[in-house]
C-alpha cells in the first residue's frame, strides 16, 4: 500500500516492497501529481472567498504554475543523483517523493476545505495549512536521506535545494497572475 509505503520510507521500516519501483512506475507516480493539483484548488479558493475577492479562481494559471513545481523536482534531482553518483536512486526518489508530497497536500488542503464549509475561520485554516505544506521540507530531507541515501548534511542541503527551487517557480508565477 502507497500510504503505508510513504510512512515506512519517512520512518524507519522497510518502504521498498511497498512501491512499485520498476521503469513503468516512474510515468505512473506523476498520477500523484495530477491528484495534488486540485487540491491546491481548494486552498485557492479558500483564499478568494476570504479575499472576498470578486473574479474567479485562475484554476488555468494555479494548475500551469503547479505543474512547472512539480517538474522542478524531478530536475533538481536529476542534478543532484548525477553530480553526486547516485543514479541507482533517482528512479525511487521520484516515486516515493510524488506519492509523499500527494499526501502532504492532502493535509494541506483539509484545513481549506473545513473553511469553506464554514466550520474552521480562514486565520486557523492558513496556520494548519501552513504548518502542513512547511512539512514538506521535512519530507524531502527524510526523503533524500532515506531514499536517495544522501548523508544528514546532504539531504538537508538537497531539502532546502528542492524546496527553494518549488518557492522560486511558486513566486514567479504568482507575479505573473497579479501583474
């Protein structure tokens, strides 16, 4: 089971024999990817409605700008299994990384969600949502140090790298939306 896989290669249990790590599976977790998208749309939204802002949500410019994030990962380790010989590792990072960052935005998005039907103010839904997407630095430094087998320097190096990289794109097309 993926869940079971992801909370295995974040702790310290055996996470393998829960992924499908051959060729096809690295196509495959990018379904991960297409998951996480519409839940951004809810953070989107909860945002608007807070706002109370009159326009639509830019569902177009969120899903192109979510999709350049997510292509920045898989680049980034590129770079990285290349200049630091570990190869072997990048097909698994990618993987387990797609299926843990689906589940990060899962949480990430329940908070919204629980504002917009009225049950949380937008203040608490951005803090938990916060806290929660912040946690995906921590996911990508366990990650490389488990997966991708980079020392503790390393993998908080790569985490910072990764997330960065995310913020730049994230910002960047922001401004392009609002200007």
């Amino acid at each position: 089971m993926i869940l079971q896989g992801v909370i295995n290669a974040l702790g310290i249990e055996d996470w393998e024999s829960e992924f499908d790590l051959s060729p096809k599976a690295l196509p495959r977790s990018f379904i991960a990817v297409a998951l996480y998208i519409p839940l951004s749309f809810i953070a989107a939204r909860a945002a608007v409605k807070y706002n109370d802002v009159a326009g639509h949500v830019p569902y177009l410019s969120i899903a192109i700008i979510l999709i350049l994030i997510s292509l920045t990962f898989p680049l980034v380790a590129y770079i990285l299994c290349s200049v630091f010989d570990k190869q072997e590792s990048f097909r698994s990072w990618v993987i387990v990384r797609h299926w843990a960052i689906l589940f990060a935005w899962i949480i990430v998005a329940l908070p919204f969600g629980i504002y917009l039907i009225g049950l949380i103010p937008f203040s608490v839904a951005f803090f938990l949502g916060m806290m929660a997407y912040l946690g995906t630095l921590a996911i990508d430094i366990r990650l490389a140090a488990r997966v991708a087998e980079f020392d503790w320097i390393g993998a908080v190096f790569t985490g910072i790298l990764i997330t960065s990289s995310s913020m730049m794109v994230l910002l960047l097309g922001l401004q392009q939306i609002i200007y």
